[in-house]
C-alpha cells in the first residue's frame, strides 16, 4: 500500500501524523484515512471536484442506528453499530471505502455530547464533515412526515434527510478546543449545582412553613432560609430540637460567626422564642428532623462544590489569553468569563457579529416559535447560556459603569409602554456590549476604559449640538 506521506499536496503536519498512524493503526484505518486525506487535499483547477454522501446516527447507550443516503437523498443502507469507539471506527471507515475517493461522508448527529460524543469524536478524527441537527426541529420533521413514534433508524435517516435538504434546525458542527471543552464542562456543572442548592433551600423553606413558619414571614428578622447561620443553627440542634432550652449566649456565638455584631442578642432571643412555639407531635418532629438534616447536608455540600469550582473556573479564566481581556470589562467575573469562552469564542472564530449575536440571542428577534404561546420562547439556534450570562453582566455593569448605565437608561426611555422596558432595555444593551466583546474575541484590541469614556462624550456634545 503506497504510505499517506508520498500523496502529492499533503501537508507535512497530516504526513507526520499519518506516520504514527500506519504504525498503531489496522489496516481499514489506514485506508480510510488516507482516503480522506486524498479526498480532502485533492484539487482540479483549484477547485474541490468531490460530491457528498450524507450518513445519519440516531444514537443510544449501548447502540448506534445508522442510515446512509444514496445520492439522490433516499433511503440508502442501515447500520447498526455498538457504542465503541473501534467499532466505530471501522464503521465510518467501511463507508468512506464504499462511497469512494470521489465523495465526501457527511455525518449528521443530535448531539456532540452524551450519546453522540464517540461518533462525533471519531467522524472528526477521520475527516469527516460532522453536522449537527436540532433534536426538536428533528421531531417536528417526524411529524412532518407522519411517523407516529420515535424510531430509531427512521430518526437517523430523517436526520440525514435534514441535511441533505438544508432545513432550518441544521448547522455545522462547532469546532472547539480541548481548554474550551473543559471550561464549558466546569461551567455547565457550576450552573447545575447553583440550580441545585436553589431547589434545596426552597425546600428548605417548605419545611420551616410547617415547622415554624414565623422564620420564612418577610418582617423576620433573624437568618434566612439557607444563609449561613441557618445552616450552623441546624447543625448544632438538627430539627431544633433542644434548641428552646439552650443558652441565649450559645444562640450569640453562632450568630457573631456570621457578623450578627450588636444585633447577635436580639436575634437570638427571637430564635429561641420561636423554637418554644413550635407545637409538633413527637413522630412526626423526628421525621421533620431528619428531613432538615438531609436538606441542610446537600446545601452544604452544593456550597462547597460551588466554591471549588470557582477557583478552577477563575484559574483557568486568569490563564487563558481571551479571558484576561474579558475581565477587564465592567460586569464580567469568572463564571461569566468562562461560559463566554467556551460558548461564543468558538462560533466567534466562524461567524461574522450579527451571526454571532443571532446565537447568543441579542438581537431583537421574535422569540416565538410556530403557534407558541409562550412569549418568552426563545429562537432556533440561540445558546441560553450565552444570552444568559450577557444579559446577567448587564445587569451588573449599569452599577460600575456609568456608560452603560446612560446606555441603559435611554433605551429605558424608548421603550416607555413596552410591557417589560427593563427587560428590553438590558437586552439592547447586551446587543451593544456584544460588539466590544466580539472584537476582544477575534482581535488583538484590548479593552480601554479611556476611549470608551471620550467617544460617549463626543457622542453627548453631537447630541447637544443638533438639538441647538
């Protein structure tokens, strides 16, 4: 077999990785990659000449439903494959080989994560065009064309039928690093643990309304569901139980911990008179008891998960080149940064601002879908994180930032009888914030607090002068 180092037009890059290749590598392996080299390197008048094949993968846990179109688009050839990374393999290289050197495998998956990472890993890795297909655009197609249930190798093949005819819910597979695949995975699971500590404490909550729900009113003055001397407070009299007997100078120590100061004696006695009010049979206590213990252990933990978290997500932030020039700005921490960098920097690379905008979901678009009557749908395409964090750094910068807050506050005033103007004022400003941080993405500029401050006045004398 000639090597994949000798094929006229090979980069030197593919030829050295080519070597390691043939040398650990099956010989199916082999041919398919360096059939997709040939395919891919090959030119005629410097103009690609090759056709494509589309595959779609419906994938599970333990298998993977295959379907490969024919070149007119219809129903080809099923396959069926386990989830393994060399079976896999052998897979798609097997149809590389079938289609031949004239076309290029095209394969189209819902996700790149979960079920679908070891297929879209593997279609990466042999040069393969990876596309990927909303899964509710998927199942409105279903419906589409009448089939009534979720089929596994019908799905792969409306998959693969999506893409051929280049509907909307489709789209090129974001191509990202490994920081930046790490960073979305830190981030992501510092979204959940928030979200879990958040169901926590207001299940915490329901619990006090039975057990003594003077601490949940909105005049209380002692520490809330959740808080930290809450916390410390059922640790030390779990239920609190025992709690009506105890020293009010015990209560203080507690409440001191958690800068209480002058207040500490006030508040204790409070919590001690409310612990005397609570009137719960036996039983039915040391079920409660219970309960709060095991509420107040996931609380914990969830609190320091999260803080652990933050200190790799900052340190990873502080390191990496685009995060250094994000912090600068007014309104971005580190969990901001890192959903930005590892959400939007990818698309950034490929896509122009107001593309890049449509994804992150500023731009004043209709956020229905269909018949939808939920008004706050958003758009096909747009990333929640991504709108999520711009929006929540706005929402921060109109306090630190006197630019931003006059920004804001003039949309504010455009919007007047909008049913939500704050909303839409905060959005528009994200939409503006959106463009200085796409050119701190895909440039060399840095953020200059100075220029932004003499353009906005320049901007006010302008104003001034066509009113006069």
């Amino acid at each position: 077999m000639p090597a994949l180092v000798a094929m006229p037009g090979s980069p030197p890059v593919l030829a050295s990785h080519a070597r390691r290749l043939i040398r650990t590598s099956p010989r199916w392996l082999i041919e398919a990659r360096r059939h997709a080299a040939w395919t891919l390197y090959r030119e005629e008048d410097g103009q690609m000449s090759r056709s494509q094949r589309i595959v779609g993968f419906d994938c599970g846990e333990d298998t993977h439903s295959a379907v490969l179109l024919d070149t007119a688009g219809k129903f080809g050839k099923k396959f069926e494959v386990t989830n393994e990374r060399g079976q896999i393999q052998e897979l798609l290289a097997e149809l590389m080989l079938v289609i031949g050197p004239e076309a290029e495998l095209v394969v189209a998956v819902e996700s790149k994560r979960s079920h679908g990472r070891v297929v879209s890993d593997v279609a990466v890795e042999l040069g393969c065009d990876l596309r990927q297909v909303n899964t509710v655009a998927l199942n409105h197609f279903r419906d589409l064309e009448g089939q009534p249930r979720k089929d596994d190798d019908w799905d792969a093949y409306l998959a693969a039928r999506m893409v051929f005819l280049e509907m909307g819910g489709t789209r090129k597979a974001i191509v990202t690093t490994e920081e930046e695949r790490t960073l979305s995975r830190l981030t992501r699971t510092h979204s959940r643990l928030v979200e879990d500590r958040k169901r926590n404490v207001a299940r915490l909550r329901a619990v006090l309304l039975e057990l003594a729900p003077e601490m949940v009113h909105s005049s209380w003055k002692g520490p809330k569901p959740g808080s930290k001397a809450m916390l410390y407070l059922l640790e030390r009299w779990p239920g609190f139980e025992g709690l009506e007997k105890a020293q009010l100078r015990s209560i203080e120590r507690i409440l001191r911990q958690c800068r209480y100061g002058s207040r500490a004696a006030d508040v204790a006695e409070l919590i001690r008179k409310v612990a005397r009010g609570i009137s719960v049979a036996e039983e039915e206590r040391c079920a409660i008891t219970f309960e709060l213990d095991l509420l107040v252990q996931q609380i914990r933990f969830c609190n320091e998960s999260v803080d652990r978290l933050y200190t790799k997500i900052a340190h990873r932030v502080e390191r990496d080149p685009v995060g250094e020039k994000l912090l600068e700005m007014h309104g971005f921490g580190p969990i901001i940064t890192g959903v930005l960098i590892s959400e939007l920097v990818p698309v950034a690379r490929t896509s122009t601002e107001p593309k890049c905008a449509t994804y992150a979901g500023v731009t004043p678009l209709s956020r229905k879908s269909g018949k939808s009557l939920d008004n706050d749908k958003l758009t096909q395409g747009v990333n929640q994180r991504v709108l999520h964090a711009l929006y929540t750094s706005s929402v921060v910068a109109i306090k630190n930032s006197a630019i931003d807050r006059a920004y804001y506050e003039k949309k504010l005033r455009d919007y007047a009888g909008h049913p939500k103007p704050h909303v839409a004022a905060f959005i528009a400003l994200s939409r503006q914030r959106h463009k200085l941080v796409y050119k701190l993405m895909t440039t060399d500029a840095r953020y200059d607090k100075e220029i932004l401050i003499a353009a906005h006045l320049a901007r006010i004398e302008q104003d001034r002068a066509a009113a006069a």
